[in-house]
C-alpha cells in the first residue's frame, strides 16, 4: 500500500472512531440534559418486567384454580354416582323385602308375628324378626340372610338395620331390641373383567300389628265384653299421660314418628317395638271387629307378640273395668310375654290361645296375683280387636356401593323406609290380597 492509500485509510478509521465514541457519549449527554426522560426510561423497562411477572403468576394460578375445579367436579360427580346406586341398591332391597311379603304374606291363611313367639328371648338381636307360618316352608323370616331354619339364624355378614339412634341404649332391652340382618353381595365385574361384588343389600321387615296403636278416632274405636266402652289401649306409659288419640291435631299425624313433634318429651327409642301410629287390619284379619271408616277396623292387635309393653297397655285399657294396679298389670305382662314364648309356636286362632290358659295362669302368677279380672272377661273384652296376623308392616332397605378396586371399602350408603299396608284389592298370581306402600321416607345413618 503506497503512503497516499494508508494516509487515506487512516483518515477513514479516525472518522469511524470519532463517531463511535461520539455515539456513546450522545446518551450521557442527553441524560446530563435531560435527567427526568433517562429515569423515566429505565423506569419504565422495571415496570414493564414486573407486569409481566405478576401475569405470568396469575396464569398460573388461573391453571392451577381450573384443574383444581376439575377434580373437584370429577370427585363430586363420582361421588354423585355412587351415592345414586347406593340408593337404587336400597331400593332394590325393600322391592325385594315387599315381593317376599307379598308372597307369604298376602293369603288369607297366615299366620305372622315376632321371633319371640318361637322362643327368641330379650335382649337378641334377632327377637323382633317377623316370621310368616302357614306357607312353605314355615316359618319364613322376612329378613335378607336369613337361613330358613324354623328358629331365626343368619348367614354371612351381618348388619344392624335397627341400631341405638332408634331404639337408644338401654341397660334392660326388653322390647327396645336393635335388629341384625344379612347382607346380600350384588354380582358384577371389576376393571380386569373378573366377577366380583359391586355393592350389598339388605332388608328386615317389621311387624307394625304386633304393636298396639297410638291413633283412633271415636267412630273408630271397638266395644267388646260388658264395659260398654270402646276398646283403647292405655298409652300414659308408651307417649305420655296427657296424650288425647282422638284429638283433631293427632289424627292429622301421618306416621308415629311424627310424635316427636307432636307431644311434649316423647322419645320412639322406647317404644318403637310396641307402638305403631295405627294397625289397619282387613276384616278378614279381625274377624270379630267391625271396620269403620272403610273396610279396615283400627287399632287390631297381633297376639303372637311378646311384646310387654304392649301387653301392659291393654291390660290398662279401661282401667276402671280391670281394675289393675301398675305393679299387677307389670308383673302379669312379663307372664304374659314369657309364656308365649315357651309356647315355641304362634296361635292359629284367639280360641287356641283362650284354650292355652297362658292369660289366666299369667294372671295367678303375677305378683301381687290378678284377681278382678279372669282370662275369659279379658279376651271378651279385647276379642274385636284381637287377631293372629298382621296387615300393616315396616321395611327398612340398605343398600351401598364398594370401591372397585378395594371390595373392603364402602363408597356410599342408603337407607330407606317404607310402611306397606295390606288391601282388600287382590294380588296377581294368587298371591292373596294386594300390598301397597303408604309411606316414605329416606333415613341418614343417625336415624339408624
């Protein structure tokens, strides 16, 4: 390169130099004349990362919030789902408990009662089981489990279906028993195609004419013997001593539940065995009795019961007419209860009790002994009443589902309840007269 091209080329790298460094100088410059725009500047670029930080947050919370939300409506479906085929399975039980009361029960020439009669003391928890006897095979226990023996036995699991939250805690259990029933596995698949358990149902059918009725009206009441007066059983000791059953605001009532509400320190647990709010019987039930209103006579009562707390109420009806002290009409009952049972059978007809002498040697036995009323005056007297079946009955149905990949582990659960009332309406196949649902109701598990 001759001296002339380097002098030029020299020149050209001072200019480019010269420009550069005047480039960086211009900023200092500006900021040295301008010192609030070069702030805002350098503020605006923090501000702007902040912004794009906190939105950055928020979208992931917003994701975070929107897949929370998802399980969450997932795990509230599924459990939707299962609490409805827990119900469905609860249903599924008392339809059941129902067609098998419809089958033995519905014929004219059956006899019904409580597990008692066959010898089942207090305190069991199989006691107040209804039992049919006059189909076959006899008897036939009306609960889910049972064995078909002629004395109450379960197979499998057992349930309770009657716990304390309705019958309590007592120390004595007489006539405030819980039940256990038998659970019954429902056939299905798992996720590898395989048979198993998808859920259990269980039913226990409860004898409500083995009971004695809170609620009849005037016209409704039956006269027998020679009180003249109308057949009600004394309830001063099962509701409460001021309780009218003829009042108007009682007669709207439509379940003994309802009590509760109705009177004044009234508690079911302890009478849930022994008082029902009516036993509506077809005359072909109570044969002495007169049905009014309808074709039903109200307040029929089931001798093959050893309830005591029944008995002791219609030992107290009319208590003018029997003239019997609480300590007579307590000890008489507990005869009464004990000799049914060690009778090992139900009665085919009021006569074969009448005919037993099971009242009267009750009544020689009590203590103090019963002396103003003989076992023939006291038959006579309820005999419009009395009957050997029962046509109003209770249902309790259960029913849940288990996870399928734990069969151990309950994922819902159901209860419901039903009260069924025999019809003088025939049934289809021959199977007597026709059973319809009267009432219904869902239970939680502390109304078990």
């Amino acid at each position: 390169m001759s001296y002339s091209e380097r002098k030029f080329h020299n020149a050209g790298a001072c200019k480019q130099a010269m420009r550069n460094d005047t480039a960086r100088r211009l900023p200092r410059i500006a900021c040295k004349q301008a010192p609030a725009l070069c702030r805002s500047h350098s503020g605006d670029s923090g501000f702007a990362l902040v912004i794009t930080l906190a939105l950055l947050a928020l979208l992931v919370l917003a994701v975070f919030s929107l897949s929370s939300l998802a399980r969450v409506n997932s795990r509230i479906a599924s459990t939707s789902v299962q609490q409805s085929q827990a119900r469905q399975n609860a249903l599924l039980a008392l339809h059941i408990a129902l067609g098998e009361l419809q089958r033995h029960a519905g014929p004219n020439n059956r006899q019904t009662g409580m597990a008692g009669v066959v010898g089942i003391l207090p305190k069991n928890t199989f006691r107040q089981w209804t039992g049919v006897w006059g189909s076959t095979p006899s008897p036939v226990w009306l609960v889910s489990g049972a064995t078909g023996t002629p004395t109450p036995a379960l197979a499998g699991a057992r349930f309770t279906i009657v716990g304390s939250h309705t019958v309590g805690s007592p120390t004595d259990t007489t006539d405030q028993e819980p039940v256990e029933i038998g659970l019954i596995d429902l056939p299905g698949l798992d996720a590898a195609g395989l048979s198993t358990s998808t859920g259990r149902i269980g039913y226990w059918v409860g004898d409500e004419g083995a009971k004695v009725s809170a609620i009849m009206a005037g016209d409704e009441l039956q006269t027998g013997g020679t009180s003249g007066s109308g057949l009600r059983p004394n309830l001063h000791r099962l509701i409460s001593t001021s309780f009218d059953p003829s009042a108007t605001s009682n007669l709207r009532l439509i379940s003994v539940e309802q009590l509760k509400v109705a009177v004044t320190g009234f508690t079911l647990s302890e009478a849930f065995h022994s008082l029902t709010r009516s036993h509506f019987a077809l005359q072909s039930t109570a044969a002495k009795g007169t049905p009014r209103p309808g074709q039903y006579v109200i307040g029929a009562f089931n001798i093959n019961t050893t309830s005591e707390a029944a008995w002791r109420a219609l030992l107290e009806t009319n208590d003018p007419y029997f003239r019997l002290s609480t300590a007579r009409s307590l000890s008489a009952a507990r005869q009464i209860r004990d000799r049914i049972a060690g009778h090992l059978h139900p009665f085919a007809s009021v006569d074969e009790l009448l005919n037993s002498a099971i009242i009267q040697q009750s009544f020689d036995n009590a203590s103090p002994k019963v002396t103003t009323v003989t076992e023939s005056e006291f038959i006579a007297e309820l005999r419009p009443i009395l009957a050997t079946r029962s046509d109003t009955f209770r249902i309790r149905g259960y029913g849940d589902t288990l996870n399928p990949a734990d069969h151990t582990t309950i994922q819902a659960s159901a209860y419901c309840e039903a009260i069924v009332q025999r019809t003088p309406d025939s049934a289809p196949n021959a199977l007597g007269q026709r059973f319809i649902v009267t009432y219904f109701r869902w239970l939680g598990r502390d109304d078990i």
